[in-house]
C-alpha cells in the first residue's frame, strides 16, 4: 500500500469554499434555489467559460481540473 505522507489538513487550502462568494457573485444555486459552493465543474465553468475536459470523476480529469482551477483563483488572487 501508499507508504507516502498524508496531507495535512490544517494546511489544506479547500477552492470549494475559498470561492463560495465568487459562485454566489455570480449566481451559483443549488436545487432548491438557494446559493452554494460550486463544485469543482462550476468553478472551471466560471472561471473559464466553457465546460471542463475530460470525464469528470476519473481521477486523472479531476485533478487537472483542480489544478487549473486552484492556479486560476492564485491568479485572480482568490487565495
């Protein structure tokens, strides 16, 4: 098995909630109509104006998409 470190959760920066009002900025709403974070989709969405690549939930698609959403929030300077 992963012998590797863990991640620190103390350290842990989550863009989920780090752009909760950048996505109600811009009227992200969960089903019941009421704001929410945006998931990693949305985020990619707002930011980039397009959908994201590749198939969600496959880890190697959710990680790039992570990465570009994390570098894009650092760039507007988000977090």
């Amino acid at each position: 098995g992963y012998t590797g470190p863990l991640l620190d959760g103390r350290r842990a920066l989550c863009t989920m909630q780090r752009s909760r009002e950048f996505a109600r900025a811009r009227g992200v709403r969960g089903r019941n109509g009421r704001p929410k974070v945006a998931s990693n989709a949305e985020l990619f969405t707002l930011f980039f104006n397009r959908p994201p690549p590749g198939q969600l939930h496959d880890a190697l698609a959710d990680v790039r998409v992570t990465k570009a959403c994390f570098f894009e929030g650092r760039r507007r300077r988000m977090w």
